[in-house]
C-alpha cells in the first residue's frame, strides 16, 4: 500500500528511484531524455515550445481592483440598484415589478445555499492543498479565458455599432423618434450587457463549485446522502443564479427601454409590441459568451483529460487521479471551467434566446391579431421562467441529508434521489405553468385560447423529461447501451470505439423523434387557438411552439443544479484519491461521480433539445424582424432558388469545419499536455516512487494557454460565416434584382446548419 502524502514527503529522495530507461519504458517516451535533463536544457525546451511559468494565468486589472473594494461598498452598490431596477420596475406595470422582486429573492435563495455550503467543513490538510490548487487553477483560467472573451466582445460592439448605423429603423420606431444612432447605442449595449450577465452568472456559479468539492469530499467521509446533498445545493447555487441573472437581465432592459421612452404614453410614441425588437442584442451578447465559453472550457477540460489519460493511466498504468501525474489537477480544474462554467453559458444562452423570441413573437401575434392588450402575451416568458426559480428551489430544498429510514442507505442510488428531486419540480411546475397561462394567456376575444397553450406547454414538459429518460437509458451503467460498449471492451479497443460510435449515433434518433412531435404537436395546437389575424387565418402556431419551449425549460435551473453536480462530484473524488482518504470514502465519491457522468450528460441532451426548439422560434423571429426592418414580406425559404440552396450547403459545410477545428484544437492542446507529462515523468524519476512531487501548474499552464488560443479560430468561422455570406449574397442580389437574397441564403444556411 502507497504511504500518505504526509508519510511521503514528496521530496527528493536518491533511493528507490528507477532508472532513465526504466521511465522510458513504463512511460513509453519518444522525447530524447538526455536532451532534457539539464534544467537550463529544460527551460530551453520549455521557451521553445512557448510554457512558460509566466503564462500560467494571473489576476487581471478588473479582477485586481474588484479585490481591492470593501465589500460593505460592494453590497450597498448591489441594494441601490436593486431598488433602482424595482422603481423602474414598479413604473412599468405590475407584472414586470413582480418578476423583478422575485427573481431578488430567489437570488437570496441562492446566497443561502452557497453559505449554508461553505459552512461545512473542508476535511484534510490534505485535501485542503489539493483543493487550492484546483481552485487557483480554474479561477486563474477563468479570469484569463474572460479577459480574452472581453476583448473580442468589445471589438464585435464596434462592428453591431457600425452596422446598425447604416440599417433602417421600422416605421414604429421612426415614428417614436429612434434615430439609427439611437437604435445602434440601444443594440450594441444590449449586446455587451447580456454578454456581461452570462459572464458574471457563469464565473459565480464556478466560484462555489471549486470551494464545493472538497466540502463535499469530507461528507463523504461521513455519509453518502450528505455528501450528495451538499453537491446538490452547490450545483443549485450555479442553477438559481444563471436562470436569474438571465431574467433579471432582461426584465431590467426591458423596463428600462419602457420608462425611457415611455411607451404607451401617446399613440405617437413607441409600442410595447415593438419594445422586443429592441432586445436583440441582449441574446447575441450571452450567445456569443456561450460560444467561446464552451469552447474554451471545452478545449481545456477535453485536452486535459485526454492528456492525463494516455500518459498516466494507458503508459505509466497509474490510477486516474493519482498524485503521481503531473496533469492530473488541469484535469480536476476542467471539470469546472469545462462543465460547470461553460454549460451554465449555455443555458443562459439557450433561455435569454428564448424569452427574447418570444417576445417578440407574442407582440407580433398581438398586433396581427389585433389585440386591446399584448402585455400578457409579452410577459409570459419572464413569469414562467420566474416560477422555474420557485419550483427549481423546491426540488432542491426536498433533498434531505438523511436517507429514508424505509431505504438501506448502502443501496441507495443517488441518480434516483435526483430525480425525485426533479420530479417534484415537474409536478408543481404543471400547476404553476397551468396558473400562468390561464391568467396572461387568457384572451377576452378567444377565451378557450390559454387551455390550447396550456397543452402546448405540457408538450414541452413531456418533451425535457423525455430527453432525460433517454439520456440517462444511454449513458447509466445500468441499462443495456453502457454494457454494450463495455463488452465491445473485452475484445479490444477497436470494437470499443465501433461499439461507442455506433451507439452514439443510434442515440440521435429518439430524441429527433421528441422534437419532431412536439414541434408539430406544439404548432398544431396553436393554431387551433383560435387566434386569427384580420383576414380569419389562424396565426397562433408559432407562439405554441414558444409556448412548449418555456415549458421545456420550466424546470432548468434544476436541470443545470444536476449538471452541476456532475464536476463537484468527480472533483470531489479526485481530492479523495490525491489525498490517500479510506476506500470506502473513494467508494462513495465513485459513485457519485458515476452518477454525475449521467447527469452532465442529461443536461447536455436537455440543452441540445431546448436549443433544437428554440432554433425554431429563432428562425421565425429572424423572418419577422427581417420583414419589420425592410417592410418587405419574408414568410418562406425557397431551397428551389440556387442561391438559397447554396447557403444550406455552405451551412452544412460550416458545421462540419467546426467541428474539425474544435476536434483539433484538443488534439494540439493534448499533445502538448502529453509531452509535458512524458517530460516531467523522464525528468523526476522519483515520481513514480513518491520521492518527488509532480510540477502540476505546468501542466495547467500548458492547456490554459493552449486552450485560449485555439478557441479564437472556431469561434470567429461561428460569429463571422453568416455574415459573410450574408453580405457576398446581397449584394449579388442587388445585381441580379433578386430582393432579400442575402437573408434568404442566410436563412437557408441557417436551416441547414
């Protein structure tokens, strides 16, 4: 049996070390060890390969002078413009107040959790040394990765400014004295707003997950409930304060747009049905931070992972998180930039797109319809989502830290624990989403209206707990695809990729299927409505689709709470294993790492499929504004039109060369991982015998610096392809007097990406 770290020492020791060609074999190195061994030797090699000690991320200017700050100061600044957005709020009407105080609340709620969390006891001196350097590591990242995100998100404001000042205003907006100036200034601060509020909502939620884990790993050394209970509430603190700060962020732009322009005050003025349009950039601005989030920290967690993998546990045959691999805390650190982090990104992404869609949708249905009052129609997504927070904080709170006195706690399985816990959020958000839709979908010209949308948003509930049933059949260990794969294992690693891959593309089909249904389901209800226009065709179909994506994401902050859990759980038993805690602490964190597994992989399957029905309504709302800013009628994408087939190829195309170069960037960032671990096993011989410690902030340095450059290229093909192609296919239209050629190629390339 290995001797603690403590017994170890983890210093220099001349016995029991092995031999350069002992290294060589066990580690399986092409790197020439006699041009390394030198240290001058070492940092020449370092310089030329660009690691160095002075990349590893530092506390930027912002980060700096946010330190430096009372907090007293800090929290009378947050009460004032707490009581700032509720005066706005409370001059705008009575709804919009309501979302706003509780949203505060819920993010009240979620400070109780992170304190409540922070109160438990962090175990070890042990555990404690390998927690700091996970914590420094992901905050060092984080604050690197964010400054570079800002950069970028500053140079995209100068651009949207620069359009929109050459792009019309709609006839409304004219009329209500919207100069292009005026619409640029609104748009780009939208943009850099909602880019802020993703930003701040994810770096929040990643600041609780690495103080979580090893609170979590000493729970583990008591029970397995407690510690599952203390990962839940950490992943709960990241899920209220995303779905908050989401809707928070724009209710606020849209009460503060309302006052200032003080819509409805004359006819003249500008109308609420409008005030939408004019949120736009709130949605690109979180879109474009959950792009290169997830790129990022996806690059970063994957390029660790494969990196400490394939040298430490395939060449050195070590455990995973053995203390003996150099790269094993980058690995621990990508759990959170990579999984907490980045997936919160994309939730917040996924559900400001959708509330701003629908809005926009439900104004334009007003005014088509010719509705005396569209506000309920308009506030509906803010309300829903506003009770995703109260139902999503009851799931959490019926979690005990006991088990069932009726249950044998040894053979309690947590997955199962989680889903009670969502199944109370399901159950009391049927009634809440019911209660909602009869009081601001109830329209006095169709009074049946609100039990059609009612339907249209169970369609959606069905749908997400759908998708979590058939990610958790396809990635639990306990049903049939998992020991699949793992039979394919016994007869080599080519089957097992065969085996993985081709279950992975079966794993498609069921969930494409959901959506199918419930689009159409969603469209057909809707236009059964009956809501018609002025001429009597019935126009509600798209507002139902919207409908049954609010109630697919109903329940989200639980959902990113599960997802959450995942890395706090697998960070847990790295802290576990590195620190050398009782096998039957590692056996508890084993197994809610197992679990965590399957619940990343549900949220990830959740948030493919609300973006999948989202990307409807985008597409809609797209064909909307396109017609409101060119008054010309945009209702259909023709495919027949060569051009317009043309963007769809290059759409396709597109997704496919991004693909390439995500998959790349891992792999150059991995294999620089994996020569620094070769280098530093050939270079300490006395790791392998715990006579020397590991340098793991090279190896976090290394995949850090790695990880913010090669997420640039694929996230400027993302931002920058529609609008190159948009552009080239206008203008080609305004030779060949095709109008609106360049939106529909974009739309063509939109539907087939």
């Amino acid at each position: 049996m290995p001797s603690t770290p403590s017994q170890r020492g983890l210093t220099h020791s001349s016995s029991g070390e092995l031999s350069s060609s002992e290294v060589r074999a066990r580690v399986g190195s092409t790197v020439d060890m006699d041009s390394v061994r030198d240290p001058e030797d070492l940092e020449s090699y370092e310089a030329k390969k660009g690691y160095t000690t002075s990349s590893y991320p530092q506390k930027n200017v912002v980060g700096r002078i946010m330190a430096s700050v009372d907090p007293k100061i800090l929290m009378i600044t947050g009460v004032a413009l707490a009581v700032g957005a509720l005066i706005l709020g409370f001059h705008t009407n009575l709804t919009i107040f309501t979302v706003l105080l509780t949203c505060m609340v819920m993010l009240l709620f979620a400070v109780y959790l992170a304190q409540w969390v922070l109160a438990k006891d962090e175990g070890t001196p042990d555990m404690t040394e390998v927690s700091d350097a996970i914590r420094d590591g992901a905050e060092g990242f984080f604050r690197t990765q964010y400054g570079t995100i800002s950069k970028l998100a500053i140079f995209l404001s100068v651009i949207i400014y620069v359009i929109y000042m050459f792009r019309p205003a709609t006839p409304e907006q004219e009329a209500a004295g919207i100069t292009r100036s005026t619409l640029a200034g609104i748009t780009t601060f939208s943009f850099l707003f909602g880019a802020l509020c993703s930003g701040l909502s994810g770096y929040i939620g990643m600041w609780v997950s690495v103080r979580a884990n090893i609170r979590v790993a000493g729970g583990a050394r008591r029970t397995a409930r407690e510690a599952l209970q203390i990962a839940l509430r950490a992943g709960g603190f990241s899920g209220m304060m995303v779905v908050s700060m989401t809707v928070l962020g724009v209710s606020v732009l849209f009460t503060a747009i309302y006052v200032f322009f003080e819509v409805g005050v004359s006819d003249s003025g500008l109308h609420v049905d409008d005030v939408p349009l004019l949120l736009v950039g709130y949605g690109f601005g979180a879109s474009f931070v959950a792009l290169f989030a997830q790129l990022g920290g996806g690059i970063y967690t994957k390029a660790a992972d494969v990196g400490a993998d394939l040298v430490g546990k395939v060449e050195a045959g070590i455990p995973e998180d053995d203390p003996r691999n150099p790269a094993v805390i980058a690995d621990l650190v990508g759990d959170n930039v990579g999984d907490c982090s980045a997936r919160g990104a994309d939730l917040f992404e996924s559900i400001g797109a959708e509330i701003i869609s629908a809005m926009i949708l439900g104004g334009s249905l007003a005014k088509k319809a010719k509705l005396d009052d569209s506000i309920g129609l308009i506030m509906f997504p803010l309300v829903v989502h506003t009770l995703d927070l109260i139902v999503s904080a009851a799931g959490i709170m019926s979690i005990k830290g006991t088990a069932s006195p009726a249950r044998n706690q040894q053979q309690e399985d947590p997955y199962e624990v989680l889903k009670s816990g969502y199944q109370v959020s399901v159950g009391m958000s049927v009634i809440t989403f019911g209660v909602a839709c009869h009081t601001l979908l109830n329209v006095e010209s169709v009074p049946g209206a609100w039990m059609y949308f009612y339907g249209c948003g169970l369609v959606g509930m069905a749908t997400a707990y759908a998708f979590v049933w058939i990610t958790q059949y396809y990635t639990d260990y306990k049903y049939k695809p998992v020991r699949i794969v793992a039979e394919a294992s016994t007869t080599g690693h080519g089957t097992n990729i065969i085996a993985g891959v081709a279950l992975g593309m079966e794993s498609t089909a069921m969930p494409v299927v959901c959506i199918s249904i419930a689009v159409c389901s969603a469209y057909w209800m809707g236009q059964n409505s009956g809501i018609e226009d002025a001429n009597g065709v019935p126009i509600g179909g798209l507002f139902g689709t919207a409908v049954a994506t609010m109630g697919m994401l109903s329940t989200a902050a639980y959902v990113l709470t599960m997802d959450v859990f995942g890395p706090i759980a697998d960070n847990a038993g790295g802290i576990v294993e590195m620190s050398s805690q009782p096998e039957n602490v590692r056996e508890i964190t084993d197994l809610l790492d197992a679990v965590g597994n399957t619940t990343k992989a549900t949220t990830k399957g959740y948030a493919i499929g609300s973006a999948a029905l989202a990307s409807f309504l985008l597409f809609s709302a797209y064909m909307d504004e396109v017609s409101s800013f060119t008054g010309i009628p945009f209702k259909e994408v023709d495919i027949a039109i060569p051009e317009v087939w043309i963007g769809g190829l290059i759409g396709s195309m597109l997704v496919f060369l991004f693909s390439s170069l995500a998959c790349s960037a891992v792999g150059r960032s991995a294999q620089a991982v994996v020569s620094e671990v070769r280098l530093q096993f050939l270079q300490r011989p006395g790791i392998m015998t715990y006579h020397e410690k590991p340098d793991y902030g090279r190896c976090v340095s290394i995949v850090a610096a790695s990880a913010l450059k090669e997420m640039v290229k694929p996230g400027m093909l993302a931002v920058f392809g529609p609008i190159v192609v948009g552009s080239l296919f206008k203008y080609i239209g305004l030779y060949t007097g095709q109008t609106l050629l360049g939106a529909k190629v974009v739309a063509g390339m939109l539907v087939f990406a």
